[in-house]
C-alpha cells in the first residue's frame, strides 16, 4: 500500500507556497480589481471597424466630463471603457455614442453595464455574508452529519480549513491577474465560489465517509493507518471526476464566450485546488490533529528560540 500520509508536512507546504503570493498581492492595494457590480458606475465594451487608440477613446469621453474614465484593450479592435454611472437611456449615453460614430465610424456595442454606487455596495456586502452563512452551515451539517464518531467537530473544521484554501488560492490568482492583466471580478466571480466551496466540501466528505466506513471495520488499526487506506481508495473516484470536469472547463476557457471566461477560469483554478485539498489537505489535517503533531511543532519551535 502508498503511504501517502508520511508527505503530509510537504503537501501542507506545497500549499503554503500556491497561497503565500496569493495573500500578498490581497494585502497589497487595490487587492482584487473589483468590477462595477461592486463599486458602482458603467462598463461599457465596443468593437471598432478599424484600430483605435485607448487614449483617442479617453479623449472622447472626457468631452463629455468623463475624463477619469479608465480605457483598455480587451481583443482586436475592442475596447473596454470604464466610468462614472452613465445611464442606458440617457442623453449622455446617446451623445457619446454620436461622437464615437463621428470620430471612429461605425462600432458594434459588445457590453453595456451600468450599476449604482449603493447597489454596488450592497452586492458587496450580500457576497461576503454568502461566504461565511455557507462556511457556517458546512460546519454544522459535518458536524451533524458525523456526530457518531470521535471528535466530529474535527470533521467540519477541517472541511472548512479545505475550502479556505480553494477560496484563498482563486482569490489570490485573480488578485495576481488584476494587477498584471487588469482582470476584475464581478458577481459572476462570488458565483464561482460558492460553486467551488461547495464542490471542495463534495469531494472531502467523500474521502471522510471512508474513513468513517473503514474506521468501524478497522477499529484495531493506527488512525492515520485507517485514514492512508480510506484516501486511496477514494483516490481514483476523485481524479476521475475532476478531470471529466477539468476538461470541460478547459474547452470553455479556450473556445468559450469572453463575457464568461472570467467566470470559468475561476472554476477551473478552483476545481483543481478543491481536489487537491480535498486529498492532500483535508485528511491530513485529520491525522495532525489525531496525533496532536501541531501542538508538538510549537512547543519545538518554542524550545528552539529560547
């Protein structure tokens, strides 16, 4: 039999360095590049019949009092233009359209996107109590769910501490990617989360399921014995499912829509973390905590500094 869990401590850093650059570019202004579902105001995308200058595009609307309005190439002779709340059926909207079409000629409207500042609050604040009401259901149903063996709260702990990790890496990629590609997120991007924390918290309590099922018909045997036995055999089952996943996603990301592809690169980053975590992480933690190992690596680090 592989023994897997004898790795446990490179897997933990493993993790340790996906997320670390993740946490840093979150800690360091603007952290991610948030879209206008959360801040408010207007995303506005055009494809032009010939190739225009951003800053030609930037002049334009700062005719119009928009001069503070940040432009960027998104594909082949297609901008992407974002400004204050500007209404769809507004004068302005229609007045600037009309100077575009007179500087630039002819141009296909790709996206119109207008949000309100306190709408766009709102929508924040209703995503990050999302996340937390889910990760506090999670725990209590594991909990709940796991309630006939020792120490059930284990379970549902380090379910959570899994899927921390799934959010924590995409949050850190797309983090990452705004700061060097401009990549926002949007509500779609909180869609895509809770998606992938659900995903995780599905593919860990299969591999804890096992270990429940395994522990009652190998009672006598070490914990992380048990735990070893119970991850390979879930092994298989996982990366069969995942790729299946994995590959559709993969299709949509290269030959998929640009307004979603945002939305699936997301699921695919997490899909990935979630699997590994849900393997490498989750039940390993199970064992760490079993066998108080955590607890025995501060009181070494502790009797090192003194």
């Amino acid at each position: 039999m592989i023994d897997i869990m004898s790795k446990r401590f490179w897997y933990f850093l493993f993790s340790a360095l996906i997320i670390i650059p993740g946490l840093i570019s979150l800690a360091t202004p603007p952290g991610l590049q948030l879209a206008v579902d959360f801040t408010g105001g207007t995303l506005w995308e055009v494809k032009f019949t010939r190739e225009v200058h951003p800053a030609e595009l930037k002049a334009v609307f700062g005719e119009f009092g928009l001069g503070d309005a940040v432009v960027q190439t998104s594909g082949d002779q297609t901008l992407l233009v974002r400004s204050k709340e500007i209404k769809s059926d507004s004068e302005l909207k229609t007045n600037i359209e009309s100077a575009l079409r007179e500087k630039f000629g002819d141009y296909t409207e790709l996206r119109f996107e207008s949000v309100g500042p306190s709408v766009g609050e709102e929508v924040a604040q209703r995503a990050i109590w999302a996340v937390v009401a889910a990760s506090i259901g999670i725990l209590a149903y594991i909990s709940w769910a796991f309630r006939k063996v020792p120490s059930p709260f284990r379970y549902g702990t380090c379910a959570i501490i899994a899927l921390l990790h799934d959010a924590l890496l995409v949050l850190g990629v797309f983090s990452i990617a705004g700061k060097l590609f401009h990549v926002e997120v949007d509500a779609l991007f909180v869609t895509a989360l809770l998606t992938i924390i659900g995903f995780s918290v599905h593919d860990t309590i299969v591999v804890f399921d096992r270990i429940r099922e395994n522990m009652s018909k190998r009672g006598n045997e070490p914990f992380e014995t048990v735990v070893n036995h119970s991850v390979l055999q879930t092994l298989g089952r996982s990366l069969n499912t995942s790729l299946t996943v994995v590959f559709t996603l993969t299709a949509l990301v290269l030959f998929g829509g640009v307004t979603t592809r945002s939305f699936v690169a997301a699921l695919l980053i997490g899909i990935i973390s979630g699997t590994y975590s849900s393997i490498f992480n989750a039940s390993m933690l199970l064992v760490v905590w079993e066998n108080g190992e955590l607890g025995q690596l501060f009181k070494r680090l502790q009797f090192k500094r003194a």
